[in-house]
C-alpha cells in the first residue's frame, strides 16, 4: 500500500504529524512510521517558546535543530509551531510584560526564532488560538497575556516582525472551534 506523504503528494499537498524529540528518539516503530508516511513535521513543544527559552536570554534550539535535522535527513518539510502562544510562554515573561517590556520581549523572541530557522523550514505559525472559540458572548479576542498588555495589535506586529526577519518565510495564523458556538 502507498504511503500516506506519496497519496498527498500526488495531490500537491503535505502529510505530517505533530511529534517530539524524544518518541522519534526513544521509539523505534513511531520513528520508522512518520519516516514511512509523513513528508512533513511538525515540532510539537520544541520551538514553543517556553521551551527555547526558559531563561530570559538563553534560548535552547538544540532539540528544535534536532527534529530539523531529522527532517532534513528523511526528506520532509517542517512547519514550525508556534512564536507566540498564550499557552506556553516562559515564567520570566509575565514580570517582563507588568514591568513595560513586554512587546520588546515578544519582538526579540519572534525576531530570534526566526532568524534562527531563516530558510530551513517550510512555513511558520506565528500567532495561534487568539481568537476566544466563546466569542459570540462578545470580544472575540482571547483574554491572554499578549492582548490584556498589548491589545490586539500583537497579532500584527508579531507576523511584521517574523516577515522583517525572514521576508520570504511562510507565515500562517492557527486556530481552533471558532467555526460553531461550543
């Protein structure tokens, strides 16, 4: 039976998975898998920012390089996930945001994470789930960090910055249940 990735291709389109670093590491038979049916990763913790960057400063690529080379070294794509996430930002960011650097601080993330991956990956989400799936209650914007600080104009500068670092960089918005009143 044809691969999954060689069904879709035939079709134009990519066949991936969200995966991590250490079940492709740890688990032979789900390595072997997504190598089998998938031409595209997606990295599914390793390039959040609260896992590059724990500490203010010292960001970490090494297991998002890894899932890159991994991909790289079996043919697939990468699209990278996610820059800015209300659900998985570093504890140092929050007393940043309440001390004024909060768009400096989102700025020089967004900036970093993309000049690091320039040219390697085949799209980027930049900003995912800002929009509140309750929304039909009123304002449809998430209550996040990023929007009671910096309003929605985040969303915007968050995509300016990631396309002044890498202009000719894919860049993709995410979200989920905004499409029915849950």
């Amino acid at each position: 039976q044809k691969p999954l990735k060689e069904r879709a291709a035939e079709k134009g389109l990519f066949f991936g998975a969200a995966v991590q670093s250490l079940h492709l590491r740890q688990d032979p038979a789900f390595r072997e898998a997504i190598i089998r049916e998938c031409n595209m990763i997606i990295p599914e913790w390793e390039m959040k920012w609260g896992a590059l960057e724990k500490y203010e400063g010292r960001a970490d690529f090494s297991r998002s390089d890894w899932l890159a080379a991994f991909a790289s070294k079996n043919h697939m794509a990468v699209h990278g996930h996610v820059a800015v996430w209300h659900n998985n930002v570093p504890a140092w960011v929050k007393p940043a945001f309440a001390d004024g650097r909060g768009e400096a601080v989102m700025i020089a993330h967004v900036k970093r994470l993309m000049e690091h991956y320039k040219g390697m990956l085949h799209s980027i989400g930049v900003v995912n789930e800002a929009i509140d799936p309750s929304f039909f209650s009123g304002d449809i914007y998430r209550k996040s960090l990023f929007y009671e600080q910096l309003g929605k104009d985040y969303i915007a500068t968050a995509f300016a910055t990631a396309h002044e670092a890498d202009p000719s960089a894919r860049l993709y918005y995410s979200d989920y249940g905004v499409d029915y009143d849950d």
